[in-house]
C-alpha cells in the first residue's frame, strides 16, 4: 500500500487528502501530522470567536475543486443558514462563521478516514521537527519521536510513497 505523510493539518491538508482519497482508485494509507486536537481547523479556522466570519460565499469554500458544491450542500443539511440568521446579508449573500467551516472540514476527513477502495486517514497528533533521508525512504521525525516513512518528497508539506 501506498504511504503518504501530510505535515501540518489545516485547511491545505484537508484537501489533498481528501482529493486523494477520492482520486486513487489503489488504497492510500495517509498519515496527517497535526498539534492540534483536530484536522481541519488549521489557523484560519480553529477561532471560535463568533464575529470570525468567512470572507466568501460557501461555494467558494470546498476541499475538493472538482465538487465545488460541497460545503453550500453540508450547509444546507446541517441547517448551519437557519442557525446563523446574521450570516446572511441583504443581497442574499452569506458569511458564515469560519468555525462552522471547521466543522465542516473535521467532518469530511471523518468521512474519508475509512474508504471503499482500502484507503485511509489518520491523524498523528505531533509537531514534525524533521525529514531524515534514507536509502529506501524517508522518516519524518516528530517531537513526540514517532517517525512516519515515506519514498520521496513532492511538495513542502506532504510526501509521498512510491
Ligand atoms: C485569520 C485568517 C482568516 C482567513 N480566512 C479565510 C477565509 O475566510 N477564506 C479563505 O479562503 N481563506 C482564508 N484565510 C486564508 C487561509 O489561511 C487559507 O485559506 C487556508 O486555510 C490555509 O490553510 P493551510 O493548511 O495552508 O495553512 P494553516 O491553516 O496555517 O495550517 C497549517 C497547519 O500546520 C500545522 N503545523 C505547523 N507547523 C507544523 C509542524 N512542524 N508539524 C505539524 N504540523 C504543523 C499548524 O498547526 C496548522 O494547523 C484566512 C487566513 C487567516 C490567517
């Protein structure tokens, strides 16, 4: 199977990852490497302040480009419209709170953690430190000193396996 290791767990991560998972049809087995409790919330999202707001529409919003509509669609599921009354302007446009993205995003990881074709998302809670090359892969070092494997590096926060 096919390891990949994602380092740091914002909104960045939420997307490739899911867009992964939903992209290979061989079984991914993805490691997001995140301090904070959840994936997903990242900077921009983890505030809980309610007048943080999003600075777009809901389908500006989604992990996945090609599903554009993904958040407007959990929206309207989760009555997150009808709880924020404030969120929507005059003209009819909505910002709602970007806590409720989080929401949002921590909730599709969870929905992508376990996939049909093998495919998996797990979260290491840690803090990478490190990237230490080896012959055959390599290890990123956490401060927690777990050391996910992987083949190579292909962009500055995920590497993946060959
Ligand atoms: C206050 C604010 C509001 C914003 N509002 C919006 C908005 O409404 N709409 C919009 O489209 N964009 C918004 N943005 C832009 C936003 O930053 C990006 O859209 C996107 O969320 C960036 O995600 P990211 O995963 O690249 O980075 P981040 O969200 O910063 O995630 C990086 C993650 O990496 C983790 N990390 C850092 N170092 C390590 C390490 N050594 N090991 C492991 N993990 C590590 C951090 O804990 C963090 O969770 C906003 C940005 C800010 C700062």
């Amino acid at each position: 199977m096919k390891r990949i290791v994602i380092v740091g767990g914002g909104f960045s991560a939420t997307s490739a990852a899911v867009q992964l998972v939903r992209r290979s049809a061989a079984a991914l087995d993805i490691t997001v490497v995140e301090p904070r409790e959840h994936i997903g919330g990242g900077l921009a999202y983890s505030s809980d302040e309610p007048d943080h707001r999003l600075n777009g529409q809901p389908g500006m919003h989604s992990p996945d480009p090609a599903d554009i509509g993904m958040f407007a669609r959990w929206c309207d599921d989760n009555g997150a419209h009808a709880a924020d009354p404030a969120a929507r302007l005059a003209n009819g446009t909505t910002f709602l709170r970007r806590s409720v993205f989080r929401k949002f995003l921590q909730e599709t990881v969870a929905r992508h953690a376990s996939w049909p074709t093998g495919s998996s998302i797990r979260h290491l809670r840690d803090r990478a430190v490190d990237v230490v090359p080896g012959a055959l892969a390599q290890t990123v070092v956490t401060a927690g000193g777990a050391g996910p494997r992987c083949r190579q590096t292909s962009a500055c926060w995920y590497w993946a396996a060959a």
